[in-house]
C-alpha cells in the first residue's frame, strides 16, 4: 500500500496485498500509532475493528453496526479532546491509507477520519449521523485517489484492475448533494494544516474530480480552486491519465474531406498551390543529402563486391538515386526501374534487359524461362555488367512473391549491381530467408525527408475533385442522344436509386418492378420494350445489371450519388 | 517504368575495376589505397578458401554416409535379382532424408558441393530441384529432363550429336521417354570398347542410379511430389531412382506432408547433418581464434554477428558475409589498415609510410596512450620523429603479434578450465569466454572470480 509520507519523501514505496493481510495491518497499524497519544481511544478503536471485521453483508445488521459506530466515534472524539493531547488532525489522517475490500475502506476511512473531523468541528459535539454521511463520501474520494495512483504505479506492470470496490463506486454515482460543500470544506480546512496535508488534500480533489468524470458525470464538477493554487505534478498525471482513459468509446474525428465547405481542386491548381508551400528546413536537408551522397564511392565498392544495396527511411528517395546515377554510373550500362509506375511488371523489366542489354530478339514463354536465359548470358560473358536501379522495390506492382523470387535471382548475379528504394514500413516482410540471402541486401537509412511527388504523381490525391465531372459528362452525352421515353426510363431507375441512397443494403430495383413502374408513367408497353432500352443504356455502362439470391434481375446505375443528384438537376433544368 | 541507359559507344571504357571503386575515395595517397585493396582482397580470399575448406571437412562424413548408402541402394538392381523378396521391395524407391536444420541460406551450399561428390563418385545423374520451379508435375519433369540430359552432355562430352541436338523442349516429357533415354545411355556406355571407357566406369558402375534432390522438401506442392513418387515407383524396374530429401525442419514432415499410400513407397533413411552452431564454432575458432589472420574482431560487432546468428537466421553463410563486411569496412575507412597483414609485411610497410601515414598513427587513441605513459623527452621524440616513431611501432607491432600468438592459447586453457564448472559463469562456448576477454580484463570480472571459487 501506498503511504502519504512515503510519497512525500520521494521514496516511494508500493506493495500489492491481500485483503486480509490489509484488514491486520490496518488493524495494527492503527492501534500502534493511535496508542503512542492516547490509549483509551485506541482501545475503543481496536474493539471496533474486531467488531467489523465480523460484519456479515447482511446490510440491516451494518447499519445498526454504523450506528453503534457513530456512537463510539462520539465518544472517541470526545475521548481524544479531553486528553487535551495536540494531535494535529493531519498527523492521523496522513497514515490512513487503506485500499481493497469494500469493508475495509469503508472502516478505514471511517477510522481516519475521526481525529480530522474532531479538529474542524466544533469539539464540544458529537458528529451526528447526517454530518457524517457527507464528509464519508470525501473520505471515499481520498481512497479512491490511493486506488488512482495504485493503478498508476500498476499500470506499468501492464495489468490493469479496477481495484476500486464496487459499493464505492455505487456510491459515487449516486448523486451527493454534500459532496459539493463538503470539498469545499476540505477545502478550507487543509488551508490550516501543513503543508504534507496540503498536497494530499489537493490530490484529494483531483481525485474528486476524476472519477466524477468516469461516472458518466452524474456528480457535478467540483470547483478546483485549491488544485490551481497548488500545482502538484502528481495530481497532474492523475489528470492526464484520467483524461486519456475517461471514455472508453473512441471518438473518431468526423471532420472529413466530404465535409470541407470548399470545393475539392483539380489536379493542376493542387500542383500550383503545392509548389508555393516553401520547402521547410532546407538548409538542414541539403545537409542530410549531402551526407548520403558522400557515401556512393563506398556503394560502389560493396555493389562491386557482391552486396546489393537497398535504400530506406522517410522521404523520397528518387532523387537521391538519380544523383547517383548521374554522378557514378554514366559510363556503364544501367537500367532504370520505375517501380512506382502503376503498369510495371517483371517481364517488363526482363525485357528490356534481354531486348535493350543484350540485344536478343526473340519471345520468351514465360519469365522464369527469360530468366534463365539472362543468367545464361551473363554468365557466359564475364565482361557483362549491368547495374540495375529500382525506385520502390516494395509497390503495388512488384511486391509479389514470384516478382521478388526473380528479382532476387537477378541480383544474385556477380555482374548485376542492384540499388534499390523501399518505402513501405513492412517491405522487409516481403522477403523470406532464401530471397534475403538472394538480395544478399546492405541496408542503408537514408532519410530524405523530400514529398514523394514522382512517386504519387499516378495516384489520385483525395483533395483533388475525383473523375465525377467525367462520368456527368458522360452520362447527359449518352442521355442526350436518346429518345424521350429512355430518357424517362433512365430518370425513374435514377429518382429510384436516389431514394434508397441511405439504404447499404439496397441492391438496385428488381427487374419487374422497373417494368411496372415505367408501365404506369406510360414509358413502355411491353416487357420486350423495356428490355431493348435497357440493352441500350448497358452498352453505354450507364447500367449494370446483377442477379439476386433469388435470381431476379436487379438493376443499379454504377455512379456515386452525387453525380447521380447533380444529373437530375441538370436534367431538370434541362426540362 | 524500365529505361536502359548505355553510355555512348565513344564514351564506353572499361567498365569500373572493383580496384578503381576502392581508390575513387582519396586519390592523393595512392600507393596507399592500393596495397590496402590488395591486402584486403588477398585476406579475403583466404578466409573464404578458409572457410569453404573447413565446410567440406564438416560435411565429409555425411556425404561418405549418403555415397555409401546411394551404392548399396540399387545394387539389387545391378544384380537383376529375381528373388520375391526384392522383387515386392523393388516398388520402393529408396530415399534420403536430409535433415538440414532451419538455416535455409546455407543449404544451397551444402547441396551444391553434394552434387558435386555425387557427380564424382556415383553417377552423372543427378537433378536438383527446387519446389519454386516446380509448381506442378509437368514443369517438374521438364525440368528433371533437363538436367539429366544436359548433365549427360557435360559430364562425357562425347561427339554424338544427335543428343545435343535433341533440344530438350521438343522431347515429350514423360517417364517412357526418360526411361527410353536412359536405357540408351547405359547401352552406350555399356557397348563402348572397355578399354577406352576403364577409367569413367570403374567411378560410376554399369548402371549408375539417377539421383533426385529435393532441395526444400516442405516448399513443393503435395501433389506434385505424390505424383512424382506414384508415377516413379512404376518405373522403378526400369529406372534405379534415388531421391534424397532436404529437410530443414524433422522427418516427420515427409509423413504429414504424404499419405501413407504414398510413403509407403519410399524406403526412407535418415541422415542428420551437423548443425549449425557446431559449424558456426568450427568457424570461429579457425577464423578468430588463430593469429593465422592478422585481422581480428572487436567485442561489439562479434556480439552483433553472433547474435543475428543466434536470435535470426542460423546463416553461418550471413556470418560469412557479416565477417566480410567488416573487413571491408575497415580497410576501406582506416588508412592505416595497410598494416593489417602478416608481420613481415607489416614491418617492412612500417618503414614506407609517408609523413601523413606517421601522422595518423599519432591521433590513434591508442598510441596516444602509449605517449602519455613514457618520458617526456620519448614523448618529444614520438611526436616529432618519423623515424624514431616507425622504429617504435614496428616494436609495438611485434609485441601485438607475441600477444595475440599467446593469447589464443591461454584463452583454450582458460576455457577448458573453466567450461565444465557448474553454471558456466565463463561460458560454454568459447566464443563467450573470448567475448567477455575482448570486453574487458577478464580476470577482475566477477564472473572470473566465481569461476577461480569453483574451480579450487
């Protein structure tokens, strides 16, 4: 267990318990320290304690139990101000540490709270029950603060219980309409005491505050007055934690880009406004790059020596190879893989070694075939040497297995020279022991921190406007060449679709229901009618027609809603 | 995305020396750069013919094992025994499990030296597989074929060119043909005027076996290897199969990967190679622990290798090419490194360094060590001197050399001393022992202390 005075000292010393080992400490501890200053008291405490401590859960008994508590609490007050002794309130209150079992900290609490209480009232008389009811539920809050920075402290263990009892926590839930004058008071009271109790008392408030959060706010925020006065770094952290942890639901944040009240760019003005940006921390990058390029004498040596390279970190490094390239290789034959490129293959890359490199004019069966004839060559011919560069080893198009497999047979060559880029957090997982020891790969960090423009220049940005004004264009085009009867047909399948937007499970409208309803606004006047329009409108994939479960045609117009919307509008203008 | 660069056809000189990569960095000292490439790719080579040396001695015995048990094999089969007993486990084709342990990487070594041997001693007929070029039974025949026909060329050289010119796509893949070709090659071999053909058929016997390796056994698709091993064991009678399986994890795999019906085909023995820690100590021993290799490893990078050995990948061929690495990095990044090498050589390089070389020498920590630690007047002479300082370090480079020539062993007696104390607070290995030396003085470790307590 966790002692204030402990804390403050800064020698910190926390022991995880059992119940009952709490139950005899408290036990003991109370009566030891409480008998140094007044014997009788301790005796009427230590009654109690054995008296509690065979408290059945039968409730009617413990609120007679209570009761005689109270009355002993009277007498103890009484007791401790007749010995005219100068315990300090805080001195008592500050060992009083219990934790665990619902009973236990109840009682313990209780106990610790007397010589408090005795302090601030008035010592003449006896604490009633109503008086004591509040100033209880303070206490809890102190307990429940020990239980804080007990899970704090255990929460680098990395197990994590909710060690606060459960009657506890009930009761901190049920609204307390004390509680709040009774922080205050605390409040006020600790502003007489010393500084130790100081810093427990705002804790204490914190404590108040925290888990008034976690219980769905059903207490009102106490004022923390006296936690702004006292800044502890302790309390702090409970803070933190408790506002790390007070939800358990994740909130997402819903500020998308559907949201945003501009309108999406197109791809040109995105470029132009990007290329404004300044480019921050230029100085130090130029730096960084220089470093790396201080190191392609040495990339050449281990090329040379029969090590591959690969290139990693943050940041594109095209640009970094590119110099290499220029500056190292121009008098030797290279290759230039743009893995990047959305179409690249391995056969491509196979190809333009034996149909560029080698001068073979012939087809080849399948890669692993080209492959063989590659490593025939080269292996033939001594003199031949090819130093390969490949941005983006990791993309979409050449992280396959097969695609690796022969890369890395391609690079075991002596005579072929690979450099590669990877940017993929987990591209090394591409690679299993046999490729690894194929690559034969000399890492290399080279952060860059330069945007990845080439390298995205074939991917949609999301703040660009995506193809839609395309598809619209399309669709009035199409529409336009038709005859009025398909234009209707198409609108009622659109107002239709439209109307199910919400629905996730809308699976477009069924066949016959499209034909009953173009029947009715006079569109067709046959099945076989309909069927003609609707050949018509797929030819042009303004359609898409899907069979159910049940095998009912149902049809759906492949275009997102809201070109969908902005059609009608247009149409309706139109009209 | 691929775009090939040449250089203009006026422009194209001999391509980059791997010599001239390593002079590119600093061209004023020359002469230096030089001998040190040559230094180090003469280290090189040793080490490697080293460790390729002490990796055929290891694998020694299991291929004597394998050879012999590949000639008992098929001997029924040389014998034409009619008996019933060999004529029910004629169904069988007799195999090799080659249980080779996890360390993937060095397993292509080990099978290339096998073929090798088996090539030598057995027969020509050997194919190796491998399960990626085989996804299924037809390109797995394919590429048997292939081999086996090519080897055939390659190993007799003969001038019968209607074999060459037999291209092996155009042959019909099949066991019938397979078994055609060989009964043709043996006829010929057989039919060849003795005299001639002596010395190559006292090697391989009338009718040498074909030998299947498996490379990665638990890679290939069950299929294909059911396949292969049903279809085979037909044509058993006509063609002496042997396969020998590469294992890398237990043999267990062979029964979960097939059916009994389809193991039960297979006469199945078992063959353990060394593991790889033996083979990874083997190694350190005869590269580290001897002061037959001026270069020597420092505490924290043989800790690194030993551990991406121990905790990663088993590669005693990554800890090769780490090992390579290394000395390559230090011959290229130290200038001085030019005195890596035997000490005769190392004396006489002393007395040709240049002034720059001499001043390198005094910013080394270590010599600035030894500076501090002598007489002022010395120490004038040290720093001023090049003479006086080559004479000095050709001292201190025959003392390094008498140390290293004692310490290693030293260090064995230390070790058999202390590897058999309860707990091994030194170690089990040496390498640890070696480690904890290059660490620090070993003898004011605790560890030293506890070891000396036990021992008495």
């Amino acid at each position: 267990m966790s002692r204030p005075e402990g804390k403050v000292s800064g020698a910190l010393e926390v022991k995880f318990v059992p119940d009952e080992d709490v139950l005899k400490h408290i036990a003991d501890d109370t009566g030891i320290k409480v008998r140094k200053d007044k014997t009788q008291l301790t005796v009427s405490v230590k009654r109690f304690v054995k008296k509690l401590e065979n408290i059945s859960d039968d409730e009617a008994q413990e609120i007679l139990q209570e009761k005689n508590y109270v009355a002993a609490l009277g007498i103890c007050a009484q007791d401790s101000m007749g010995n005219g002794s100068s315990v300090s309130g805080g001195e008592v209150y500050s060992f009083q540490t219990p934790k665990r079992s619902t009973k236990m900290a109840e009682l313990a609490s209780e106990l610790a709270q007397t010589p408090g209480q005795s302090v601030a009232t008035d010592n003449s008389e006896c604490p009633e029950k109503t008086a004591k009811t509040p100033q209880s539920s303070s206490k809890y809050m102190f307990i429940l603060l020990i239980h804080v920075f007990s899970l704090l402290l255990q929460s680098k263990r990395k197990e994590f219980v909710s060690t606060t009892p459960y009657r506890l926590r009930k009761r901190l839930a049920a609204p307390d309409p004390y509680l709040e004058s009774e922080s205050e008071y605390s409040a006020s009271c600790s502003g007489e005491e010393d500084e130790e109790d100081q810093k427990e008392v705002s804790t204490v408030l914190s404590g108040q505050k925290t888990p008034a959060k976690t219980k769905a706010a059903s207490t009102p925020p106490p004022r923390n007055t006296l936690t702004k006065k006292i800044k502890d770094k302790m309390s702090n952290l409970v803070e933190e934690y408790f506002e790390a942890h007070s939800s358990s639901k994740v909130l997402t944040s819903d500020r998308t880009l559907q949201k945003l009240q501009k309108r999406r760019l197109n791809q040109q003005t995105l470029h132009d406004l990007l290329k404004k940006a300044p480019l921050a921390y230029a100085a130090e990058i130029k730096e960084l790059n220089q470093q790396h390029e201080s190191l392609f004498s040495k990339w050449m040596l281990q090329l040379h020596l029969g090590f591959n390279i690969v290139l990693y970190g943050l940041g594109s490094k095209r640009d970094l190879l590119e110099k290499f390239r220029t500056s190292v290789l121009q008098d030797s034959v290279h290759l230039v893989v743009n893995g990047y490129f959305p179409s690249i293959t391995v056969r491509s890359i196979l190809s333009s070694i034996t149909e560029e490199v080698l001068d073979h004019i012939g087809t080849f069966r399948s890669p692993l075939d080209q492959l063989e004839f590659i490593i025939k060559r080269f292996k033939e011919d001594s003199s031949l040497e090819l130093y390969v560069l490949i941005h983006n080893l990791d993309s979409q198009m050449l992280r396959g297995e097969r695609s690796q497999q022969i890369l890395a047979q391609l690079s075991s060559l002596p005579s072929i020279y690979l450099i590669a880029s990877i940017d993929h957090i987990n591209a090394p997982l591409m690679w299993d022991q046999a490729k690894l020891s194929l690559y034969n790969w000399l890492w290399y960090e080279t952060t860059t921190f330069s945007p990845y423009v080439e390298e995205t220049s074939y991917e949609n940005s999301l703040l660009v406007q995506q193809s839609g004004s395309l598809a619209l264009s399309s669709l009035t085009h199409v529409l336009r060449s038709l005859t009025l009867n398909a234009r209707g047909i198409f609108r009622l399948l659109a107002q239709y679709q439209l109307e199910n937007k919400g629905n996730p499970s809308y699976a477009g409208l069924s066949f016959q229901d499209f034909y009953q309803q173009c029947r009715e606004a006079f569109l067709v006047n046959s099945d076989l009618t309909l069927r003609a329009q609707l050949t018509e409108f797929r030819d042009h994939k303004l359609i898409r027609t899907k069979r159910g479960a049940d095998g009912v045609e149902y049809l759906l117009i492949p275009v997102d809603d809201c070109t969908l919307t902005d059609f009608l509008e247009k149409e309706d203008e139109d009209v | 995305g691929c775009f090939v660069f040449k250089p203009s056809p006026k422009k194209r000189r001999v391509s980059h020396k791997t010599a001239n990569v390593f002079r590119q960095r600093d061209g004023n000292n020359s002469e230096d750069t030089e001998l040190r490439f040559v230094t180090c790719q003469s280290l090189w080579n040793q080490i490697k013919s080293e460790t390729e040396q002490i990796q055929e001695d290891l694998n020694k015995q299991l291929f004597d094992t394998l050879v012999s048990f590949l000639r008992r094999s098929h001997s029924e089969f040389q014998e034409k025994t009619t008996e019933w007993t060999c004529r029910m486990k004629s169904r069988e084709i007799p195999t090799a499990a080659l249980v080779l342990g996890v360390n993937v990487t060095d397993h292509d070594l080990t099978f290339r030296s096998l073929s090798e041997v088996l090539q030598n001693n057995i027969t020509p007929y050997v194919a190796l597989l491998e399960a990626k070029d085989c996804p299924g039974i037809k390109n797995l025949m394919q590429k048997l074929m292939g081999q086996l026909m090519n080897c055939y060329i390659d190993v007799d050289s003969l001038e019968d060119e209607d074999y060459v010119q037999v291209s092996q796509n155009r042959i019909r893949c099949s066991m019938t043909s397979l078994i055609s070709w060989y009964e043709g090659v043996t006829m010929k071999k057989n039919s060849e005027t003795p005299s001639k053909k002596r010395t190559s058929s006292s090697r391989h016997c009338q009718s040498p076996p074909v030998v299947v390796i498996f490379k990665d056994m638990e890679s290939f698709t069950t299929k294909v290897l059911q396949d292969f091993i049903v279809i085979s064991s037909q044509h058993i009678r006509e063609l002496p199969l042997v396969l020998i399986f590469g294992i890398a994890t237990s043999p267990m795999i062979i029964h979960s990967l097939l059916p009994h019906s389809v193991s039960s085909l297979l006469c199945i023995e078992l063959f353990q190679s060394l593991s790889c820690k033996d083979h990874l100590s083997t190694i350190i021993e005869k590269l580290l622990l001897t002061a037959q290799f001026p270069f020597k490893l420092g505490e924290k990078v043989l800790q690194v290798l030993i551990n991406i050995f121990l905790y990663h990948d088993f590669s005693v061929q990554n800890f090769i090419k780490g090992f390579q690495l290394c000395i390559v990095e230090h011959f290229y990044s130290q200038p001085l490194s030019v005195l890596c090498c035997q000490l005769v050589d190392a004396k006489k390089r002393v007395n040709s360094l240049s002034h720059d070389q001499c001043e390198n020498i005094r910013r080394l920590p270590s010599f600035r060590r030894y500076v501090e630690g002598q007489v002022s007047e010395k120490q004038i002479a040290l720093l001023t001197a090049d003479n006086f300082l080559k004479e000095t370090v050709q001292k201190l480079l025959e003392d390094l050399h008498v140390y290293h020539e004692n310490y290693v062993p030293v260090l064995r007696c230390l070790h058999v001393f202390t590897s058999s104390l309860p707990k091994y607070p030194l170690g089990k290995q040496i390498r640890e022992l070696h480690c904890a030396c290059l660490e620090n003085q070993v003898w004011e470790t605790e560890e030293y202390e506890s070891s000396l307590q036990l021992a008495r």
